[in-house]
C-alpha cells in the first residue's frame, strides 16, 4: 500500500499554485510522507484514509483559491463603482458629519422629533464645549446657518459640531447630529468602501450620504 503513495508528490510541481498554497501543499506532503514512513507496518495507513486527507486539503486549496478570486472581483468592484462617483466631485453632499465653517451660510437639514413642540441648534467645538444656542422652526425644511456664537459674534474658521435637541415641553425627548451640504472635493477607494473627502478634509462614507445637489 506504499508504493502509491511515490507518486503523489508530483503534485506539488504544478506551476499554477500560488507561492503561499504551494508551500501550504509541501507542508502537508511532508507530514504526510512523515506519518507514512512512521507508521505501523502491521498496521498501515488504510488506502481510503489516504485519499480523505488528500481530498481536504484539495477541499481548503480550493477555498483559498475562491477567496483570492473573490478579493479580486472585489477590488476591481470597487474601482468601478469610484469611477461612477467621480461625477460627484463638483457637487454637494448631505450628511451628518462635522461643520467646515470659512464665513459662508451653511444649509443644515434638521429633523426634530415627531412629537417635538420645540427644537434647539446646539453648536460645540471639537472640544464639545458649547459656544451656541438657537432655537429652530420645528420643520425638517432646509435651515440656513451663518456661523455665530452665543453673542451673535461671528465664530472663527474651523470645525464645529452641530446638533439639534427635540423638546416636548421642558423634556427633551432626543438629541441628534445635524446633516448639512457640503461640497465634495475628492472620492477614495480603499478596503472599507468608497469614501467622500468634503471642503475642509472632512471625509464620509459615500453609504452615509443622504442626498446630492448641484454644487453652488
């Protein structure tokens, strides 16, 4: 039952095997010949034993191989789908991300509560110290903001977040990130999907965008 087995390690010659399956499959044949030499003479590896060990290691070569394939189809995916967005480059982007303030009115989407009779603009620097608060027409209708802090002084050039805080008398019921427009300036690929770089390097990701308009 041995002398089969010489001619198994010819498959490890195959020249289509990639370099780390084809040292995976070397392994294997050496543990395989290994046990082989080893084992008992009055007890020898069955013939059906040998052939299920050869078919599971076929079964995870295969799965490695399908797995390449994948990643493959994947990036090329990828490059697609960021070759249809760079049309977007130019336009504005909603999103719930980070306020790049330079001096110009910023068009917020705020979505208070259902049941709010009340909302709040609540505006905080990076640090989340609050630098302003104004009440808002409890609407979901485009609101336009213009950058002014708690003494209706104009704020300096930077990031600030902003969020709206939904009342129902004196309760507040939610607190939520503002989405605004944004204008997009570059569109990335990379592992985790297609990513939008907005003014000022804010970046989101291209499934968190809610809606696009014409770039002003």
């Amino acid at each position: 039952m041995i002398a089969p087995i010489q001619t198994v390690p010819s498959a490890s010659s195959t020249s289509t095997v990639k370099p780390g399956i084809s040292a995976d499959y070397e392994t294997f044949l050496t543990m395989l010949t290994t046990q082989i030499r080893n084992q008992d003479p009055l007890n020898p590896m069955q013939a059906s034993d040998f052939a299920a060990q050869l078919a599971t290691f076929s079964n995870v070569e295969q799965s490695v191989r399908t797995n390449q394939l994948l990643e493959g189809m994947q990036g090329q995916f990828g490059l697609l789908a960021m070759s249809q967005m760079a049309g977007w480059v130019g336009q504005e982007a909603r999103s719930a991300t980070p306020v790049h303030w330079e001096g110009r009115p910023v068009t917020l989407s705020p979505n208070p509560a259902a049941l709010a009779d009340r909302a709040v603009l609540v505006v905080r620097n990076p640090q989340g110290q609050v630098l302003a608060r104004e009440e808002l027409p409890v609407s979901a209708e485009p609101y336009v903001w213009i950058g002014r802090d708690a003494t209706g002084s104009d704020l300096p050039s930077g990031r600030y977040v902003l969020e709206v805080e939904s009342y129902s008398g004196e309760e507040m019921l939610r607190s939520d990130p503002v989405e605004h427009y944004a204008r997009i300036e570059e569109v990335r690929g990379g592992a985790s999907g297609t990513t939008l770089v907005l003014r000022g390097g804010i970046e989101v990701p291209a499934l968190q965008v809610t809606a696009l308009r014409p770039g002003g």
